[in-house]
C-alpha cells in the first residue's frame, strides 16, 4: 500500500523494515495496484484492525494469490501457481536473497549462471534472478511433481525459457552430483534447505505459527486444530532426516567436489546455532572465504551463509 493510503498513524512505519535498498518491496503492499494486476487477489484484500487495506496472512489462498500478483506486477511472470500444500514463498524476502547474491558476485554483471538447490514447486530464486537480473539459471529438485509444476510456469511465460532450465535429482544421497554437468560451470548456487528434523517437528513448528498468526489479529487461539501454514510446505521442503545441520553439512562437504565448477556456494541459515559449527566444517574443507550475510526484514533477521574455494 502506497503512503498516500497509509494513516498518519502508520505513514513513518513501512510494512517492510530493511530489506535490501534495491528491493522493490519496501514501501510496503499497494494492494490497489495488485488487484489491478491480479483481479483474484480482490476476493482476499480488506481493512485490517488498524485500517489499511490488507489479506489474511493465515489464509494460504490469500497468500497464494498475493504472491501471483506481485509476481506479475513487479517481475512480469504471468499464471504463476502452485499445487495446494506446496512451500508459497514470501516474495520480498526471497527476493531480497537475490539482490544480495547479485551484491556477492557484482550486480551490474548479466553474465551470471545460478544454480538453485532445492527449486520447489514455486522455482522462486531462478524465476526472480532471471526477471530482475537476466541471469541464466537452474533450478533442481528430488520432487518430479514440483519440476513438472514449475516446468508449466516457464511454459507460459515465453522469455524464460532460453533462461532457466531444469533438473531432476535422482538419489536422495547426493546435492551437486548428478546435478553440476562435467565441464559445467556456475557462478553462484542458492538453497533454502528444509529446516526440520522430522514430520512432527515441521507440524508443531507450523502450529506455533498459526497459533501467533492469531494472536496477531488479537484471537485467543487458533481456530484449526490441523495447522494449514499460509505459506505451506510438504515432505522435503520443510523437513529431512537429520535437519538444517545435517542437510548443510553434507552440502558442504559435496561442495569441495565441485569446487573448481562453482564459484560461490550459498545457502539461507534458520537456525543461528548452526552457523558456527558449519564455519568450521567449511574450513576444514578447505574454503578459503567464508561471507555471513544478514537479511533484515521487520524484526526478523535471517542469514545466509556464503562459501568459495576460489583463490
């Protein structure tokens, strides 16, 4: 929402608080604007308890499509759309990972080839660094139903297709292998890994979530007692066997691997307990530059952990 829609009570206070100076998101929702581009959003948006036009952020098809409309009025990526349960992205925080890999390896550089770890059924990261950037990219994923979903996206919107390209991941064991091609080379990969250990970890996490979604809008509790998150996640998006920790340090590790056919390896941190134990896997691998990069969004501060092998 622009400031002129704002109150005076809330005109010093944009909805979105540091995020990247070159994120297009920080001034906020101007939800007007948004239904003009995706009139499906009009359905969702109404005053909040302090008057502002705003969504129910527990609603997953409020969020599903809030997301379809910034993606098209912003980054001009028509019918995007994701099956129900899949992971719905905030777009101004992933957005703001891409600016500031664009920051890592030079922003007025086009030339750039991205890989994305993990792409989902939502293929967020290339979709955003090729509309925002001009990269080329490729995205990889275990799940063949999420290829197959981002794989239409491309479809329908024509410019993306010299762009980003995708591969499927065979063996659950391995992250680079089977994805990296002899003699191929990247400049940079981007991952936001699962972040639980477990089912029942990733649910309980989800009801938490829920449960402070509600409070927010001054509820007792949550209504549901099946937690629905808004931005949703399944199976390998959210949770895997040994967790973040686990999942990063073999990341780590394959990295080395591929050491001379990628130039920086990154990834998103949740949990700030794992970042000091990672750090010190990354050197005894060998890497010879390690970059912690902090992400605020609000309140909210998330990381990314950045590594090369690079001389």
């Amino acid at each position: 929402m622009n400031t002129r829609q704002r109150s005076k009570k809330s005109q010093s206070k944009p909805v979105r608080k540091g995020l990247h100076p070159r994120n297009l998101h920080n001034q906020g929702y101007d939800f007007p604007a948004l239904v003009t581009s995706h009139p499906p959003l009009a359905s969702h948006v109404k005053p909040n308890p302090y008057g502002d036009l705003s969504i129910d952020f527990s609603n997953p098809l409020a969020v599903k499509a809030l997301n379809a409309a910034l993606l098209k009025r912003y980054y001009n990526i028509a019918d995007w759309d994701i099956p129900g349960g899949a992971l719905c992205p905030p777009i101004p925080g992933r957005a703001d990972y891409i600016h500031y890999i664009a920051d890592l390896v030079g922003p007025e550089n086009t030339d750039i080839k991205l890989l994305d770890i993990g792409t989902g059924a939502n293929g967020i990261y290339p979709l955003l660094a090729c509309r925002i950037y001009g990269w080329r990219c490729v995205g990889s994923d275990i799940n063949r139903q999420s290829i197959a979903n981002v794989a239409t996206l491309i479809a329908k919107n024509a410019e993306l297709k010299d762009r980003f390209t995708l591969r499927t991941q065979t063996d659950k064991n391995h992250i680079f292998e089977g994805i990296i091609q002899p003699g191929e080379w990247f400049d940079v990969s981007v991952c936001n890994p699962p972040f639980h250990a477990s089912q029942d970890e990733a649910l309980k996490s989800t009801q938490r979530k829920v449960s402070n979604l509600a409070r927010n809008r001054g509820e007792a509790k949550a209504k549901t007692k099946a937690p629905n998150l808004n931005f949703g996640g399944q199976d390998a998006e959210l949770w895997c066997k040994g967790g973040e920790l686990l999942f990063l340090k073999k990341m780590v590790r394959e990295s080395q691997v591929y050491s001379s056919q990628c130039r920086w390896f990154t990834s998103l941190v949740s949990k700030s307990d794992n970042v000091r134990p990672l750090k010190k896997l990354m050197l005894k691998v060998g890497a010879v530059e390690i970059r912690e990069i902090e992400m605020k969004q609000g309140s909210k501060v998330a990381r990314v952990l950045a590594w090369t092998f690079a001389e």
